[in-house]
C-alpha cells in the first residue's frame, strides 16, 4: 500500500502491527456487521499518520472490501493517507495533527461513565507526540474523573520524525510520570502478544483510574534495513526494497 502510494510512515505502521493484531484479535468489543453498534468498544489512532496499517486491520476484520486497501492514499480514494472517519467503516474520528485523539477520547471515556455504559476507550498514541500540551491536560483530566474505562497505549519506539525522541524532548522517567498523574502504569514488550493480551485484558488495573500501556516497541519492526531507523519514518520504499521487506516479514 504504502509503496504503491509513494507514501510514508511505513516504520510508524511495523512498530504497532502487534498491538493492532492483538486489539482487533483478542480484545477489542466489536461488530464489523454494525460498525455503529452503541456497545462497541471504541478505538482511536491518535498518531493518525499510520493510517495503512489501521485500515489493514480493519479491512481483515470485514469492517469493508480488502479491495479498498489498492486505493490507499490515491486521489479520489476511500483511504486517505491520514486516518479518516468520512466514509470508512470502523473508524471512530479523523485524525493526523497529534495531540487531539486523547482529549476526544476523554470526552467519550467521560460520557459512557455518565450515560452507565460498559463500553471502553482505546488510543494508540505515539511516544512523539507526548510532547503535547494537550496530551498532559488530557492525562491530568482523566485521571481527575476516575475515567477507568480509558485505555492508552503507547507505542514507545523511541523516534519521531526527524530524530530520536531522546535528542527531541526525552520522556524519561517515563512511566514515573504517567504514576505521577494518577494513571495505573503497565509497561510491555510491544511485539509480545501474550504479554499484550494480558495488559490489554486487564484493565483497569485499579478502580477510579485510566490505565496506560507502555509498548517498548521496534520502529519498522519486521524489516532488516527499516528497524531502528530514523529515516523510514518518511521514506517510501522502492520496487527492490518492497520485495525484500515482504521476502523479510514472510520468512
């Protein structure tokens, strides 16, 4: 998808393909049949720019046609490059400037406590955008409104766009300051997929608070020549680098 578009982000799309695999897998309350059903549990893409591998996951699901994934990023196509609702099946809101899934999120966790609904909130955030004001003003409400039913994960590849979070903004001592906040903290290897079914399954770690998920993940997981690489946050790959990375991740 991703090369056929001449797009990007692939390395943000490998880092989460596990937590996606075991959310749409094991754990996410949903129906592919009533995308709008009122008791499913909702899922946002707060790092909307790994769009292709959200849609992948819900085209496998039977959310829409697998033949919608040709046109990802294409002009006039149902799949725009960052993660939209409009016309799509399964996704709950656009997003693509970072910052504003969790806040919304909040927002929906906040109205289910209200209206005595079941449902929860999932967000797959990046660790880049933790640089966010708005991110922290979302961690401090939430915890404020005993918001149990809110589950973050982030996917703490450890690079951002153009360089290594530690060089950008350093988030350590990360999960310290998640405790600080008032959140239940678990931290996971974020390509284990049992130990992902278990802090996924668990939730909430303690009654009267949002729980967040560490994932310590590989940016471009999977891809000899992508993981680990600041440059494959942008960069598309080639016919010959397509053909190894899909050689590489059929192996």
């Amino acid at each position: 998808m991703v090369h056929k578009a001449a797009a990007s982000h692939i390395g943000a799309c490998l880092s989460m393909a596990d937590i996606l695999a075991v959310l749409y897998g094991r754990v996410l309350r949903i129906d592919p049949q009533r995308p709008h059903w009122p008791d499913r549990d909702r899922y946002l893409l707060s790092k909307g720019h790994a769009a292709a591998i959200v849609y992948s996951a819900l085209a496998e699901r039977g959310f829409f046609p697998s033949e919608w994934l040709e046109q990802y990023c294409q002009d006039d196509g149902p799949l725009p490059g960052h993660i939209s609702h409009v016309g799509v099946p399964g996704v709950e809101v656009s997003t693509g400037s970072l910052g504003h899934a969790l806040p919304i999120a909040v927002g929906m966790a906040l109205a289910a406590k209200q209206d005595g609904a079941d449902w929860k909130v999932y967000v797959q955030m990046s660790d880049g955008e933790c640089d966010e004001g708005s991110v922290w003003e979302a961690i401090l409400f939430a915890a404020q409104a005993g918001l149990d039913n809110l589950v973050v994960v982030v996917d703490y590849n450890k690079i951002q766009s153009l360089d290594r979070v530690a060089n950008v903004s350093e988030l350590e001592p990360f999960a310290d300051k998640w405790r600080a906040f008032r959140w239940s903290v678990v931290e996971v290897d974020g390509h284990d997929h049992d130990a992902l079914t278990q802090a996924l399954t668990s939730p909430p770690a303690r009654q009267g608070r949002p729980s967040v998920i560490i994932a310590h993940t590989v940016k471009g997981k999977g891809v000899s020549f992508m993981e680990d690489t600041v440059a494959w946050h942008y960069r598309s790959p080639d016919a010959d680098q397509l053909a190894k990375a899909v050689a590489e991740l059929s192996a």
